[in-house]
C-alpha cells in the first residue's frame, strides 16, 4: 500500500497512475484480510468481536473528508494519506505473532513466549502451558498438509458456507461503496457528505458490539441490513415523488441511518465469516469473501454512474441489496459463542475452551480451580 501511494503521487502520466492505484489495491486486499483474521485469533469467544467493531475504519474516513477538504493539490493529499501505510512498517516488530498459528506449524516454544508476552501486559497468571504440547501433538500430520483455494469448494461443508458468504460480501460492498461513490447525487458538500458518512461508520460499529453477543451474529447481520434496506427504501420513494430540496434534511438523516445499517452489518459478517473456518484454511476464506467484496466495489462507481441520470435508481438497488443479503444470512450457522475450529476435518463446535491466562487462579472455573485434565480432542484454547 506504502509503494503503490508513493507512486501515485509521483505518477507522471495516467499509466503509471493507473499502476500505482492498482498496487494499492492489491496492498489493500491483502491488509484487510490479514488485519481481519490476526486479531481474532487472540481473542475469546465474548471477546472476539472487538476485532470487528472497534477498528477506527469510521474515524479514517471523517480524517480523509477532512484532510480532502484543507489540503487541494491532490499529489500532496496522496502524500498525506501514505505516511499511516508505511509507519506501519515500524509497528511489525512489536506485533506478536498469532499462537494458534504458531501452534499450527508446531513452533511451541514461539506459542508459549507469545502467551507468557500476553500475560505479562495483562498483569495475569499462567497455567496449563503443557496443554500447548498437546494440542500441537495432535495437529502434527494435518499442519503438512497443504491447502488451495479449490478445497473451498472440494469440500461440501466448506463449499456452502463459502458460497454464501461470497454472496452476502458482494451484496455489502456494492452496498457499501456505492454509497461512497454516490454522494456526488446527494445534492450536499462532497467534503461534508464523506464526514457525515465516516461519523455513521463509527456509530454503526460500536452499535454492533452491543447486538453481536445478545443476539448472535448471524442475527446481527439481518437486524442491520433490515434497518438499511428500510431506510434505501424510503430514500427511493423520497427522491421518486418528493420535491428533495424541501426534504433534504430528512433525506440526509435517512441516508445516515441506511449507511450506520451498512457499518453494523459489516462488523457483524466480517466477525462470521472468520469464525466459521478453520484456521489452515481460514484466509482463504475470508480471502475469497474479500474477492466478491473487490467486485462489490468494482460495480459500485458505475452504480453510481446510472444514479446522475435516475436517482431513485441506486437507492432502491441499495435497499435489494440489504433485504438479499438478509435472506441468505439465514442459511448460516451461527458462531457466537463457539470455539474456533482449528482443525479442518474436526467437527464444528467440537472444542473445549481451556483457561490458560487468567488474573486469579481460583477463579478459573466456576467450580473451582481447574484441575488437570485428560485432552482427547482439544482443538482450542
């Protein structure tokens, strides 16, 4: 991402633009991915929706209107927004790498000092260390075995879920970015509009940390596209039979809501769809969910594009967008709550959650101090 800013801002013609913006984009593709899964893997259960809600996506994005806004020459605002890509490069060496990878490719002694790491910044104890051996004795054979993204669709409880994801992420980014694209036909300050819609993001993340838990997330993920779908649809019948200078404040809130709607969903399929695959295989996945989202995002300027001559017509796609990617949530299996799955031919739920850091070790179980146990299939911790 780093190189592909740098070269836009020193592009000396549309080719090279064009090269530089498509660096980015692979840069972007990979981060994101990445960004989506590294966290999760640290986290419990109840805790792992932090990893999707909390990122300041919304708050990057009031930043960007902002700077926009303040700094004209666009070379220098392309400078401007690549100093966070490559001060990236300076945080690597203080990242710990994931355990459950580490495990995986049966570096234990790594997997341990990274737990012992988390402990210490945690002020916690740690017990069970032995465990790790376990489960990275149990994972010996299935850790050489290499996976593709073919296997995504070999397999039949993989192929569904695969499948179903790649429909609901195309849905959320044409969504999503078509908004972006669209405020042009909002009648508002470009500058302004981007604000506004970066302050809907941050809302509608921190909304879904409250519902993700208490509902599940696969229930989540229906509510906000609901309430986005609900809101698109009274914006296309607005701008279809309403004089919209009379109503362009309500027009505005509308949109605001239909985008807060598009963040919760966001926070709530992005947690989802890492849960639901097992951790050989877990970046393809989401990867391939990433792909549908890239197309998403290709449709989305052209959407766009038809909403300068009917503008009712991108609203209405917006809120089909909300009410399809509702329905084919419902072909999910819920994963709040759940283990994640580790191993690829391990059945789904079929863990048990071992307490390895904890700030009071009588208080590790609600019977009491836990015990030593006999690991026959643990496939987290």
């Amino acid at each position: 991402m780093g190189l592909g800013q740098v070269g836009t801002a020193l592009s000396i013609n549309p080719y090279f633009f064009a090269l530089s913006r498509f660096i980015c984009g692979i840069g972007l593709a990979g981060y994101m991915t990445i960004n989506g899964i590294y966290a999760i893997e640290f986290l419990t259960p109840s805790w792992r929706q932090l990893a999707s809600c909390l990122g300041p996506l919304g708050e990057g994005v009031i930043l960007l209107g902002i700077l926009a806004y303040l700094i004209e020459p666009w070379r220098l605002l392309t400078w401007a927004t690549a100093f966070p890509f490559i001060s990236i490069i300076f945080m690597v060496p203080f990242l710990p790498e994931s355990p459950r990878w580490l495990l995986k490719q049966k570096r234990i002694e790594e997997a341990e000092g990274v737990i012992r790491y988390i402990a210490g910044v945690n002020k916690a104890e740690v017990h069970h260390l032995d465990i790790l051996k376990k489960i990275a004795a149990q994972e010996s054979g299935s850790s050489d075995t290499r996976f593709s993204y073919l296997d995504l669709f070999r397999r039949k409880e993989l192929r569904r879920k695969t499948i179903l994801f790649i429909g609901i992420w195309f849905c959320w980014a044409l969504q999503y970015f078509g908004i972006s694209f669209n405020v042009r036909n909002f009648g508002v300050s470009p500058y302004l509009m981007l604000i506004l819609l970066g302050g809907a993001d941050c809302i509608g993340f921190r909304a879904a940390l409250l519902v993700n838990n208490r509902l599940g997330r696969r229930t989540a993920l229906i509510l906000f596209n609901g309430v986005s779908s609900v809101f698109f649809l009274a914006l296309g019948f607005i701008q279809l039979f309403l004089e919209l200078e009379e109503y362009k404040i309500l027009f505005i809130v509308f949109i605001l809501l239909g985008k807060l709607g598009v963040a919760g969903a966001r926070s709530s399929v992005r947690c989802l769809t890492v849960e639901s695959y097992p951790v050989s295989i877990r970046t393809m996945g989401f990867g391939m969910a990433r792909i549908s989202a890239a197309i998403g995002g290709i449709a989305a300027p052209q959407l766009a594009y038809i909403g300068t001559m009917w503008p009712a017509v991108p609203l209405f796609t917006f809120a089909i967008l909300g009410i399809l990617g509702s329905l084919i949530s419902i072909l999910l299996k819920e994963t709040g709550g759940k283990p994640l799955q580790d191993d690829l031919n391990a059945p789904e739920g079929n863990a048990k959650v071992v307490p390895i850091v904890s700030k009071n070790k009588k208080k590790l179980h609600k019977n009491g101090p836990l015990k030593p146990i006999t690991i026959r299939r643990t496939k987290s911790f």
